[in-house]
C-alpha cells in the first residue's frame, strides 16, 4: 500500500505524522518570531506630534465661575456620579505628568 502525504487513498504512517507535526509546528513558532520581532520595531518609530498654532491675537480669558464653597472628604462621598468625577479629575491631573502621585484631599461641589 502506497501512502502518500498531500493526497491521501491510503493511512498515514506514524513517521509521515510526526513530520507533519514539527513541520507545522516550526512553521508556527518561526510566525510567532517574526510577528515579535515587527511589534519590537515599533518603539522606534517616532510617534505623530500635533502642533498648536499660537495665532498673534490673544484669545479673551473666561470669567471665573462662581464656586459654591461646600467641601467633601472622599470618604463623605455616597452619589455615585461625585465619585466618578473625583475620579475622572484625578486620572486627568495625573495624565500630565509621568511621576504624578495624586491625593485627594477635598471635592467641591460645583452648581
């Protein structure tokens, strides 16, 4: 009985399996490499800056809004839309800088 690998009227051998299966598996890890090998580049490619034009008329300040003074401790904090705000104010504040240790000592209500 003639066995042939591609095309298959009789049995595979345990041999012609096994090659199969380092093959494949070879050819898999060797994807794997290369596809690591690419992501690894990209820390070398610069990433895209955006630029602010300055234009030579100063824009108008806002007015200052008008800050009811009513402090909370974060502990005081029960409404859940305050607390993602305390949150969402201290990611943004910790965005700015890269060694940025955030505390929060006061929340105040705005109206």
């Amino acid at each position: 009985m003639n066995s042939n690998i591609f095309g298959g009227d009789g049995m595979i051998s345990l041999n012609s399996s096994l090659y199969i299966t380092f093959v494949s598996m070879v050819i898999v890890f060797f994807v794997l490499i290369l596809i690591s090998a690419i992501l690894s580049l990209f820390k070398y490619i610069p990433a895209e800056k955006v630029e602010i034009k300055k234009s030579g008329t100063n824009a108008p300040t806002p007015a200052p809004v008008a800050v009811a003074e009513k402090s909370f401790n974060p502990e005081d904090i029960k409404d859940e839309k305050m607390l993602v705000a305390m949150m969402v104010a201290s990611i943004e504040a910790a965005s700015d800088d890269e060694n940025a240790y955030i505390r929060v000592k006061s929340i105040k209500e705005l109206n």
